[in-house]
C-alpha cells in the first residue's frame, strides 16, 4: 500500500473533514491542505485582476504594458505573462477595473485581445461567464435616482460598478444605468418590485447587449443549442449554405 505523506502548515489547517470522494482522489498522493477561508484570503490580492486573451498573436509583454500604461489608471498595475496568448492584468481599485473590464476587449499594437474575469477556479484556455454589462431601468420613478437605490438594484444581478454620467447628473431622467459585473450563464429577471408594499411598483429591466454563454465550450459569443461541437449537424449545415 503506497504510503501518503502529507504537508500541512497548523496555521492553515481547520477541522474540516474532506469528503470520501476527496480522499479517495488523494490517496497515495501528497498534499497540501488549508481551510477555504484561507483559499479566499490567497485570491484578495486578485480582487481587480483581468486575464488578456490574444487568440491570435500577441505583442511582446513591454507594449502591453506601455497599452495599458497610456490608459492612464488612477492607480497602480502590473502586466505578467501566463502563458503564450494570456498575460494577468492586476489593477489595485475598482475604477480603474471597471472602466478597463467594461470595454470588454481591446487592440493592443494591432492584436486583438479579450478580458475575462480572473477568479480562483479559472482555466485560462475557457472563458468566464461573468462579464460586466450595463443594467437599465426605464421609467424609474425620478425620486428613486439615489446611489443607495441604484447599486440596491444592481446587486440583484451581481457586483454594481456605478451608473453612467446621464444618470449620475440628471441629464436622462426618464431611464437609469448601472454597471454590473453579472454571471451571464444564469437567467436574470426582467423586472422587480421596488418600493414598500402600499407604494411600490413594477420596476422594468433590461440587460443591454447581454451576450450568449456555451457551459459546454466555455465560451462567450453562442449558446449551447448554437455550439457545434455538441451539434456537429450545424457545421454541416452552415457548409451546405
């Protein structure tokens, strides 16, 4: 029977008990084993941290870095490699993280390149669901126009950036806008109600620009039922036409 040797810092450890499947995944393996709340801990530092993609080619690290530099970002960054088509993106605050994610995808020297959210579970080579998108709210009662109220509302569909100028100062009191960082894999309503009981109303929402997510290919642009690797059929079909 292979004998298991297993490293373990005391201060990481808890009493958590690994499940039968758990064990029976490390047996005969060695180990490092720590609390989940120290698996979190280990991720702060990664709370604004973006992953660029280049699908196709990929300028040397220092023009990224000279790109992302002449955005000007209040705060400081760093750029380093993962691998050949993927650098990690680190911002230190959640303006410069915001304002960079919500374009969703840059050319940088003539390469194109798409961010992703980094998140502790991420495999580089799939895309994450979670994407920020702008959350509207047409006919929002004009009184109900409150940071407090807004972010309230976004955090209904995830992680509330902040609103846009028209909304911030006014200029579009017949519509609100929130950025929201959201999990677009998962069905989000179209409408909430907002407001007391008596008083309260049926407050409509729209996702705009909401983008398809495949689970089966991880990727973001197509739903399952479009994805051809599960349904080889469409790639024939898009051939026959």
């Amino acid at each position: 029977m292979a004998s298991v040797f297993k490293r373990s810092d005391l201060g990481f450890l808890t009493c958590k008990i690994p499940s039968k499947s758990f064990k029976d995944a490390l047996a005969g393996s060695d180990s490092v084993e720590f609390s989940d709340l120290k698996f979190c801990i280990f991720a702060k530092p990664f709370d604004y941290a973006l992953v660029g993609k280049f699908p196709l080619r990929r300028p040397v690290l220092d023009s990224i870095r000279k790109f992302f530099f002449n955005l000007k970002p209040s705060g400081k960054f760093s750029v380093t490699l993962l691998d050949q088509k993927n650098v990690l993106i680190k911002l230190t605050n959640d303006l410069d993280y915001s304002r960079v994610f919500a374009h969703r995808s840059y050319f940088v020297f003539g390469c194109f390149m798409k961010l992703i959210k980094w998140t502790s579970f991420l495999d580089i080579s799939e895309e994450s669901p979670i994407v920020p998108v702008w959350t509207v709210f047409p006919e929002l009662s004009s009184h109900l126009f409150s940071p407090r109220i807004l972010f309230d509302l976004g955090s209904i569909f995830g992680r509330p950036f902040h609103a846009d100028n028209a909304t911030i100062v006014g200029y579009r009191p017949f519509v609100a806008r929130i950025l929201v960082e959201l999990n677009i894999f998962k069905s989000h309503p179209d409408s909430v109600w907002l407001g007391p009981e008596k008083f309260g109303y049926v407050q409509k929402v729209v996702l705009k620009g909401l983008s398809n997510f495949c689970s089966h290919y991880k990727y973001v642009g197509h739903r399952n039922s479009e994805c051809i690797n599960l349904h080889p059929h469409l790639r024939k079909a898009d051939v026959s036409i």
